[in-house]
C-alpha cells in the first residue's frame, strides 16, 4: 500500500486552467443561447448552474434545454459545460447549436472498474443494506465446484465453511466465498457486503455508509470497514436503495489539529478481494481507491476548503476534486441506527501523483540523469510536522518529499539541489532576472495565483504548512496543489497574522504573508517574492484581472450560493447532529456564533467582499518589509493586534 499521508488532488467536475477573461457577455432579447438564468447575459453564473446540474447537485433541469443545449445534440451534458468556458474565454465567440451544422450527439462510454468484487461466485442478494435479517444462497460460475466461504473477512481455504445451503445473517457481514475443485482453489473469489440497519433513512445529498464490523474507532492505523455510497434520484435518496458502489475498505483517523476533533476526519482506501487499491469511480471523480473524509467542524458554513478549491480552479492552480456527502459511520457490533449519522462531510481526492490526479512523469529507480532526474517531484512545507524523506539545505526546514517517498539517493540529492538554487535566486540581488533570478527556477505564475488565494483566505497556516510545490520533468517549480483552508475566509476570530489590521483570521485588513518574515525558519520565500517590485507588479495585475471577471463580487457571492445551496436540508441535519453554531470554543478553535447556518454563511459572503476591498486598495504594496516572527521581528515586538493565539 501507498504510504499513508493525508494529501489531495485536482477538482471538481471540469478543470477551469485559465481566467474567464471576458466573464461577462452582453446578449439580446432574442439571442439568449447559453443564457440559463434568463439575465440577459452569458457569464460564470450560468456556468455555475450548468456545472450544479451536471455534478448532479440538482437532479431536475433548473433551465431550458434548448437554451443550454449548446452543440445541438438534443442534451445537455458535459460537452455543452465545455462550449460554455470556451466561449466566456473568448477562444470562441459562437455555439455550435447557432449554426446549421451541430454536433452530433456522442455515443456514451461506460464508466467500468478495474475491480468485480463477486468474482466467480454468484450472490443471490446483492451487497446493499437490510433490516432484522438476511438470508443469501450462493452458486459458483465454476461447473462442478464446492464452494467454501468465510463472514469474518478472512480468505477461505481448503479449511473453511463448505457452503451447503442458504446462510442468514442478523448482523453487518462481510461474506466471502471461494470455489474449489477436488480441493484446489478454481476461479475468482468473490466478495459480498450486507450492513445491517435499524433505519431508512432519507436524504437529498450522497450518502456514505462506514461499518467497521463492530471493530470500533481506528486511530492512525489501518481498521477494515465497510463502505457503501448511495447516491439521489430526483433530489432523493432512502439508504435501503441499492448502493451505486460497495466495495471492502481500511480507513484510519487523519489530520494533525483536527484529528482531534469529535466529527473526526478520515483517510479512506478503497480495497479490493487481494487487499491491492480497488480503483473506483466516487460520484464521478476518476477511479482511485485513495481518498479522504474530511470533516467540516470548526468551519460552520461547511464550504470553506470547497470554496479555496474553487477559487484556484478557476485560476488555473492545481486542487482536489471533491463532493459533499453525508456521512453514517458504525463502530460497533449493532445495526446502524441513527445515532450513526455523523454529518456533513467532503470526500475529496488524495493528491497524489497519478494520471487523473497531479498528472507529472513518474520517476523510476534508474532515472538518475538528467533530463529523466529532473521530475516529477511532490513536495510540501510542513512546519514541525514533515516526514521523511526530508529535503535538507541552507535556508529552509521542514520540506518533505511526499512523492516519490522512496526517492533514490541521487534523486533526493538532484532535488536537493533544485531547491537551494530557487533559494538562492530568491534572494539574489537581482531576484527578478529572468537567467539568474527565481523566473529561471519558479512558474512565477502558479506562485502569483498562490498567494492571491492564500491572502483571500487569510488562513492561519497559509505558508507554512500544507504548502505544497511540485516539479514535472523539464519544467519549473510550479505552487500547488491547494490544501487546508477550513480554518479560513474569517472562520476564527481571534486567530491568525497580519499587519496593518490586527492579528485575526476574521480582519479583514493586513497581510498573511509577513508572518514569513525574518525568523521564521521553514519557508520565507512568499515573503521574500513579496519585496521585489517585479513580483509586485505581477501579483497587482493579475488581481486587477480577476476583479473585472470571476472574483468581483458578484461572483464571488455566486460561487458561495452555488456551494451553499445544495447543503441547505442537509446543513440542518447536520447542525442538529453537533449543536454547536452557537458556540464559541469548537475543535479548539474560538470560531464565529450566530443562530443559524444562513448567517454563517453570511459571515463568509462579508469576510470575501470586505478581504477584496481592502486587497484593491493596498495595490499589493506591503508597508512593512521587517516582519517575522514574535522575538525575531514582529513590529512593535510580541504578538500582532496583541491577540496573541486566540485558542
């Protein structure tokens, strides 16, 4: 199995790599293709609802078909979403639907796994979930063929039950079962999985179901489980319906402050019958068995890591892909009841370097020259927390290689390298220049996008944990992919850095980026790439460019109601589970109160319109270049805002 780290990757439904930078189209009365609000208008709001209906938030079309049928093939499908950011690109100026010739319609695909966990054994009931009890009657594919089977998630051997007639259950099985012929094992094993429930739950988002077998809660070790997903039809789902996808499973607790919390968060591998990854397809992210749980909690609006993700998609960054889901988890030897229910949480993609996730060149044991040495390369700043391997040099700490984790000593040592001359040229005297300078070594780009959606955020970490860098073969140092904002966009008062407006995560004034000052010893290189002109000239325009299209305000408060509002039945059931939006003191965070979920989200929409406000009118011009940290720096000494922690 894949080391265990609690990573992500690449996002939602379809990637955005560039900035609509004609968000806004102008149509008349009478031209209204593309137009599914019915505004007048074709811009990111009737991307936003196009892209809902796809991802399957809505179940029933919010528009006219023959409005968001864009290539003229009688559907509406992912085809269309692409023509869609075509045209607010500009790299067309027309749909095809508007021309005598559209596109025909496509013939569909089958999403196909790599794994058939039933194997050669036929099921009479397939795996799904049941109430008081069940009774299964098996039947091999293999002619002439006993077939001896196990419920305790063993292989069967020549030594196990031989099947003779139908088998009843009471409680969560795990049924696996196996062909023998004259005593050798013959065929496929096959694998089914029932979950016993005392409820019929039902639900207007996707459900996830974890039964660990009576096993109880894993810490940060592997505990076999099962997991069934159950996705709605017509904005419904019961969890007696049968399951779109079931599959064996190992899950373990993840994170580092917010392992901690009660709603605790989780990396989940999906297995198959030889214990390998059962790549599957998660509604609708590409197959992987590698995935994380991650449980909003201290972040009340139960967006916030969506939004960042969001926000960096359409930037054109790297980030994961992800869903909301609700989530049921059993730790004990009793029918799933509603006690189980466990909340909102967001499945999201392990990053990881892999073909549908952070798609660079995999590095092999005998790539030891360049060019093959040079990538690819995942990495991250993970302050007081890296593992091993660790890349060590002068003037850093704290950086881990995540991938590859089994790095040859000339790889280890190539990157090594790499790192201490983009170091180096940060902090040339002449950082600028582009053969000696950082732009020979960095995609000054991606490190501009980077920090634009970090100082939006204002995220307390921002910088120096979960920062991630990563470098493909032949290429430059590229930031990215996004990770861990949930303690962001003005969740914590009381908490955070900034100059020039206090110390909280919820001012909306002062830079994150200074608390990478002198002193800090893990990463000063955003700071650093902050005091060159140059950079500053770069990060004020494409600021400017994103003000006029898809971070204006009007945007930015429709990509929160996109997010928001398919969570509106289930933000309730999930606030009645963790009673806690009016509390202060949450998974150890002093978090924002209000009375309901409404205002939460209210407090995001002013935190996002107030941080761009007064991003406009800084022009991205720090006033304070000798920031650092408390003791090395701070100005004034001590801590800034004098909030100190805020914990």
């Amino acid at each position: 199995m894949k080391k265990g780290r609690f990573l992500i990757f690449s996002l939602a439904f379809a990637l955005v790599s560039t900035v609509f930078s004609n968000y806004t189209v102008n149509v008349s009365a009478g031209s209204l293709k593309g137009d599914v609000n019915s505004d007048n208008s074709i811009d990111s709001i009737d991307y936003a609802v196009m892209k809902s209906y796809l991802l399957g938030i809505s179940s029933q079309i919010p528009f006219d078909v023959s409005v968001a049928d864009l290539n003229g093939d009688g559907s509406v499908n992912s085809i269309d979403l692409a023509l869609m950011k075509s045209y607010l690109l500009g790299i067309i100026t027309s749909f095809p639907a508007e021309t005598s010739n559209p596109t025909p319609t496509p013939t569909p695909t089958e999403n196909k796994d790599d794994t058939d966990m039933a194997g050669d054994i036929i099921f009479s009931v397939p795996s799904g979930t049941f109430r008081d009890r069940i009774t299964v009657s098996l039947s091999s594919k293999i002619p002439n063929a006993q077939i001896r089977y196990t419920t305790d998630g063993s292989v069967p051997n020549s030594n196990s039950p031989l099947y003779s007639g139908p088998l009843t259950f009471t409680k969560t099985t795990q049924l696996r079962a196996q062909s023998f012929v004259n005593g050798t094992a013959s065929g496929a094993m096959g694998t089914a999985i029932y979950i016993a429930t005392s409820i019929d739950a039902k639900h207007d988002i996707p459900v996830i179901i974890l039964d660990a077998y009576g096993g109880g809660k894993p810490n940060r070790e592997y505990k076999d489980v099962a997991f069934m997903l159950f996705e709605p039809k017509n904005n419904e789902l019961s969890i007696s319906q049968t399951p779109s996808v079931v599959s064996r499973a190992a899950f373990h607790i993840r994170g580092q402050s917010s392992a901690n919390f009660e709603k605790t968060p989780y990396r989940l591998e999906l297995r198959d019958n030889a214990d390998e990854d059962a790549k599957l397809s998660l509604l609708g992210m590409p197959a992987d068995g590698d995935w994380n749980l991650l449980s909003p909690y201290p972040d009340k609006s139960l967006i916030r890591n969506p939004l960042a993700y969001e926000i960096g998609n359409i930037m054109g960054l790297a980030t994961p892909r992800y869903r909301h889901v609700e989530v049921y988890i059993n730790f004990d030897n009793q029918p799933l009841s509603a006690d189980d229910y466990q909340g909102i949480y967001i499945l999201t993609e392990k990053i990881e370097i892999s073909k549908n996730r952070l798609n660079l060149k995999k590095l092999k044991k005998d790539d030891l020259q360049e060019p093959e040495i040079s990538g690819g390369y995942l990495m991250q700043f993970n302050m007081m927390a890296a593992e091993e391997p660790i890349i060590r040099g002068n003037g850093w700490s704290d950086l881990e290689l995540t991938e590859p984790d089994d790095a040859t000593p000339e790889q280890l040592a190539w990157i090594a390298n790499y790192i201490q001359q983009t170091h180096n040229a940060i902090h040339s005297s002449n950082p600028s220049d582009p053969n000696t300078g950082y732009p020979a070594y960095i995609d000054v780009d991606s490190f501009v996008d980077y920090i634009i959606v970090n100082e939006m955020a204002k995220e307390a970490d921002s910088y120096i944990r979960s920062t991630r860098i990563y470098k493909d073969r032949n290429e430059k140092l590229k930031a990215g992919p996004l990770w861990d904002y949930d303690l962001g966009f003005g969740c914590i008062p009381g908490f955070g850095f900034g100059f020039g407006g206090g110390g909280t995560s919820s001012n909306t004034e002062g830079w994150q980026f200074e608390m990478m000052g002198m002193g800090n010893t893990t990463c000063d290189w955003f700071y650093t790439l902050m005091q060159d002109p140059s950079f500053q000239s770069k990060i004020s325009a494409r600021w400017s460019q994103l003000r006029q299209g898809p971070l204006s305000d009007t945007q930015l408060i429709a990509l929160v109601d996109s997010l928001a509002s398919p969570l509106s039945n289930a933000a309730k059931r999930n606030f009645q589970k963790w009673n806690i939006l009016g509390t202060s003191m949450v998974g150890g965070f002093n978090t924002q109160t209000t009375q309901t979920w409404e205002e939460q989200i209210t407090i995001l929409k002013n935190f996002l319109t107030q941080r761009a406000a007064w991003l406009d009118q800084s022009g991205w011009k720090p006033l304070n270049t000798g920031g650092g940290w408390p003791g090395g720096g701070f100005p004034g000494g001590g801590w800034p805002g004098g909030g100190g922690w805020g914990w």
